[in-house]
C-alpha cells in the first residue's frame, strides 16, 4: 500500500486547526484526537520505510511546481520524528493536565510536526524554509507555553537567534535562486554540477552552515539550546532535544550539503571541527549543571556533536576519494546516533518531567533516594543513562563503537580518542543524575513522593523498550538494509540525488 | 551597487539585533534584516523597463502562434515576487509572536532592558 505523501503534513497541519475549537469542555476529545494523529503517523511512517517516492503537488510537473520526495533518508527522520511525537503525545496526555490550554498545546505540537516532516519530505528549497519557519514558530511558542519568568526570557533569546538562522537561510535561498534560476533542489544540483561554485554560491553555502547550525546548536551557535530546552514543558524538551534540532539542524545541513552542493574536503573539515567543539564543550558544560533538565540539554550540545562528526567525516573522505565504504561508515555511524539519540534523550526527559511532576523541584541537590518511591522512573531513567552513556547492550553502544572504528579506518586516532574520552565525560554526567536523583537520603519534604500513573510510564516504557532493542538496527542485517543502509546511500550518492529524483 | 546597499542594510539589521539592548530594538533588528533579505529577492526579479508576466492577445504572433520575442525579453520573473510575498506573511506570523512575547516580559519584569532579564545562567 503506498501512502500519498502530503497526508504526512496534511493531517497534522488538519488537526491543528480543528483542536482550538474543542474548548474547555472538549479536553479529552482534543487529546484522543491528537493521540490519533501521532499514532497513525507511525504507522504510516513504518509503511512508508523502503519505498522512494517523488509527489508533484497539483500535478505540475517539476521544476514548475513543488515536488515533495521520499527517499531513504527521508523515511529515517520520518520514522524518528514519528516514534518520539508519539511517545511525547502520549506522555502529555496526562502530564500536560497542569496547564491550563490544553487545546492549544495540542495544537501547536501537532503543527510543529506538520513543520518537522514538510522540512524531512520537501524536495523544494523554498518550501524546506517554509516548512522551518512553520516549526520553528511553533517551538517558540512551546517553549513560552508556561508564561513565567524564565520561560517568557528563555522563549524571547531561542526566538531571536532562531529568527536570525532563518533568515540566513533565507537569503541563502535567494542567493542560489540568483545564481541558478531555480529552486527545485535537484535541479539547483544540476545546475551547480555543470557550471560549479562561484563566489555568491560559496556564500549560500556559508549562510546555509549558519543558518541551520543555528537551528541545531553547533557549539559556537548553542547559547539559546540550554535556556529553551529546560524552560518548555517536558514532552516539549524532549521533542525539541530528540527530533527538531536533528531535522531543522542537521537533516536539512546534511540534504544541503550532500545532495544539492556536493562535498568538499574544506565543508566536511568544518563539520568535523563543529562536531568536535560541540561534543567536548557540551560534554564539560553538562558536568557542571545543578539543574536536572540544564544538565540533558547540555548534553544534547554533545550528543549533536556525535551526528555532526559522523557526517563529517563521511563528507571528507568522500571528498578526498577515499574507500567508499569507509565513508559510509562513518555516516552510518552518525545517522545511527540520531535514531538512538532521538529515542533515548526523549525518553531521558520523559523522565526528568515524571521526577519533576513527583517533587515540583529540577534542582538535583534538594532530590535523592527516589529510586523506592518511583521505581518505573528510576529503571526507564538508567535504561536511558546506560544507553547515550554507551554500556552494551544498549543502543548508544552502537553507534558510538561503529564511529570509532569509522575513524580508526580512516586513520583519525585523534578523533577516536575524543570520542571516547566525552563518552566518559557523559558517564560522568549520569552517574551524577543517578547518585543525586534517584539515590542517596530521602529528603524529609519528599517522603509522600508517588508515582506517576497512566500514559506518562507507557510512553516511557515504550521508549525504554525501544532503546534495549535499537542496537537491532544495525546487528540484524535485513533490518539495517531495510532502514539505515538507503539513508546512508542517499548521503554516499551526493549528486546523484538530482538524476534520482528526476528518474523517478 | 543596490546589491551592495541591500547587504549594507541587512547588517545594519544584524548589528541592531546583536548589539542592542532593548528588547523591542531587537525585534526591529530582525525586521530590518527581513525585509532587506525581501528587497535582495525583489531586486533578483527586478528588469529596466520590464513588463508584467501575463500573456495578452497582443503577444501571440496571429500567424505562427508563437509568443513573440519582444514578450519574452522584457516581462519579468514572477516567482521572487511569490517568495516575497510568502516571506512577508512568514515574518508577520513570526513578528506577531515576538512582539507578544515581549509584552508579556514586559509585564513580569518591568522593563524592556535584557541587561537586566537574566534569571537563567550557566
């Protein structure tokens, strides 16, 4: 069965319309119907995995009209983006009860994952920003949702930085329009292959690296990433830290960079070194943190880091000519730990919301000994710590082993050896959450702590569960054929993605 | 040279937005930058003695059927016109939101100053 390809952004972008109008009285309707809409978004992202797919809006042919493409990569994200709206959904469900306008909430999340999989399916460089914009506004809206004093600070800094990224972008996008006459991203790569990079296009190229690492908190770009992430509600701090920053940040760089510029070995050194500040400086910031969600949303910083050096080093020895296989290693590598980050730091603030519902505290220090009183937080919670910690069997594990033995091959000790050293920097940092948090005294104000019920610990177990069984992914070969291998090759082809999308 | 005085404005625009302290300044910053990125995509479609793209009865050569060539060398390119227009409702939806959300600091703290706005750090 194949799925037409605009339902994926019609019926989010549908429903977010429709919700404000349940009101008050229409609270649990509001929220079966948006539970609904995630959950069928599943589904439909799980059938739509192996199919390529290119969708001309209105039937005008390309490159008159607006093409939404599906390919290997694309399915990737729209299956991350699926599995962590699901779970947040799920989780808000109840935990969202404490906010007044709930509809609302309901309403601007199902609009930004209108925007997330526009962004993911778009093969129009225009309408990727439009699709950007429509997500970003909505996060700056969440991020605000409280309406309290940090929230309102944290939502005003996250806006004007991402407001200045966007237009970056946009210019950006006026600039290849200039130089090439269109805006059709294959044939943009068509145009650049046979008459090559000139000045204004280097340019482009630079504002697109600002712009969207703006939007993914490379570390000279992260300073809104710690205050926003902590500020918005918890299932909100998990789908911005689990899936926006990776698909407005590093799925749009990437498809930019790869498919529509083609490699260079100066683009993929600044990757590397992007990815290398991002994890050292996120990794040693996070250490420090006193505040439970300050300290994941650092480590976010250091988790992109991961994905941006993986893509990098791919784009270097793609560049350089090196052992195509080495290359996708790397990449699959990197784009492995998106998937993983993606589901375990959602499910990490899952939990940080589940301890903060309990305790009405972020601050670890006035925490501890929580492991008897929420006993389902506690285990989801280390499930979550050993896996972006990197313990086997877990997730993390994965991923972070098939970066190393990417940059042993391509002879980077260097970097292998960075890499394990911020994986025990993240050690560090867990075994803190889980010393402060979840062991230690009982504080006396904390003895009639209860346990969350209902959705929140099916979102989380669900979550959990996913991080136990995702180092699947790349261990059964038919599953790492069906699922990673085509989004690796959508990156390894590059250029070819013009004459794909036009074959098909 | 209107290339150059476009870019001029849009870091006009930057500086004000990253210099500025007042939060509504800021806001005004990111606008500039908007609406010089705006004219930059204008200017792109721009042509000297240009015509609008709308094919009339006038322009078909009654003998061949062909759009004569006069038509095509001089109407202009309507696609940046479209993205502008997009770009200007994007940057209202987004100026909306901004401006609220000052308003509602504004009535937390009192003040407009982001030197004094700092409750988060580290």
């Amino acid at each position: 069965m194949s799925i037409p390809l605009p339902l994926f952004i019609a019926i989010p972008l549908a429903t977010a319309f429709l919700l404000p109008m349940f009101g008050r009285k229409g609270k649990t309707a509001a929220t079966v119907l948006a539970n609904l809409v995630t959950i069928s978004l599943l589904v439909f992202a799980v059938a739509s995995i192996g199919k390529t797919e290119v969708y001309e809006i209105g039937k005008w042919s390309i490159p008159l009209g607006i093409n939404l493409v599906l390919d290997g990569l694309s399915s990737l994200l729209l299956l991350a983006i699926s599995v962590v709206s699901a779970a947040a959904m799920l989780f808000s469900a109840r935990y969202m009860e404490q906010y007044t306008a709930k509809a609302k909430y309901l309403s601007l999340f199902l609009l930004m994952v209108a925007g997330m999989n526009g962004v993911v399916l778009s093969g129009d460089i225009f309408n990727l920003f439009v699709f950007l914009e429509i997500a970003s506004l909505a996060s700056y809206a969440l991020v605000g949702f409280g309406c309290e004093h940090e929230e309102l600070e944290a939502s005003f800094k996250y806006m004007v930085l991402g407001s200045i990224g966007s237009i970056f972008v946009l210019f950006a996008v006026a600039l290849v329009y200039g130089n090439t006459g269109t805006l059709n991203m294959a044939y943009i790569s068509e145009a650049i292959q046979y008459s090559g990079l000139n000045a204004g296009l280097d340019f482009a190229l630079a504002l697109f690296t600002v712009g969207f690492g703006l939007k993914a908190a490379l570390v000279p770009f992260h300073a809104w990433l710690p205050d926003a992430h902590p500020s918005a509600p918890a299932p909100i701090s998990a789908m911005l830290s689990g899936i926006l920053i990776k698909t407005l940040g590093i799925y749009a760089l990437a498809r930019v960079v790869f498919n529509v510029f083609g490699v260079s070995i100066s683009i993929g050194w600044l990757l590397i070194v992007l990815g290398l500040l991002s994890m050292v400086a996120g990794a040693f910031l996070a250490i420090g943190q006193w505040d439970l969600k300050r300290l994941m949303a650092y480590s976010s910083i250091s988790q992109i880091g991961y994905v941006v050096l993986g893509i990098g080093l791919g784009a270097t020895l793609i560049a350089r000519g090196a052992n195509l296989a080495w290359a996708s290693l790397a990449i699959l590598g990197g784009l492995f730990h998106l998937v993983n980050h993606a589901v375990y730091k959602s499910l990490l603030f899952l939990t940080s919301g589940s301890v903060e519902m309990s305790t009405g505290t972020r601050q670890m220090k006035q925490m501890g000994g929580l492991a008897e009183k929420l006993p389902i937080t506690r285990t989801t919670c280390t499930v979550a710590s050993a896996s972006i910690v990197g313990i086997p069997p877990f997730s993390g594990f994965w991923s972070k082993l098939i970066l190393v033995i990417a940059a042993v091959q391509a002879q980077f000790y260097w970097i292998a050896a960075i890499i394990v050293f911020v994986s025990l920097c993240t050690l560090i940092m867990y075994l803190k959450v889980q010393r402060y948090v979840f062991l230690g005294e009982l504080p006396e104000n904390l003895q009639q702590v209860k346990e969350n019920k209902g959705s929140m610990l099916v979102a989380m177990v669900f979550l959990a569960c996913l991080c136990v069984l995702m180092g699947l992914l790349v261990l059964v070969p038919d599953l790492k054929q069906a699922i990673l291998e085509p989004a690796v090759k959508v990156l390894t082809d590059g250029l070819k993605y013009s004459a794909d999308v036009k074959g098909m | 040279m209107p290339y150059s005085l476009c870019f001029l404005l849009f870091m006009l625009g930057l500086y004000c937005a990253v210099v500025k302290k007042n939060m509504v300044k800021i806001v005004v910053g990111i606008m500039v930058m908007e609406y010089a990125v705006n004219l930059f995509l204008i200017m792109l479609g721009f042509r000297f003695g240009g015509e609008a793209p709308i094919i009339g009865r006038s322009h078909v050569d009654s003998e061949t059927g062909q759009i004569v060539a006069s038509f095509l060398n001089s109407s202009v390119d309507p696609l940046p016109q479209a993205l502008v227009l997009t770009a200007i409702v994007i940057s209202l939806g987004s100026l909306a939101l901004m401006i609220s959300i000052c308003i509602r600091t504004y009535e937390k703290y009192g003040t407009f100053d982001i030197t004094q706005i700092r409750r988060l750090k580290g």
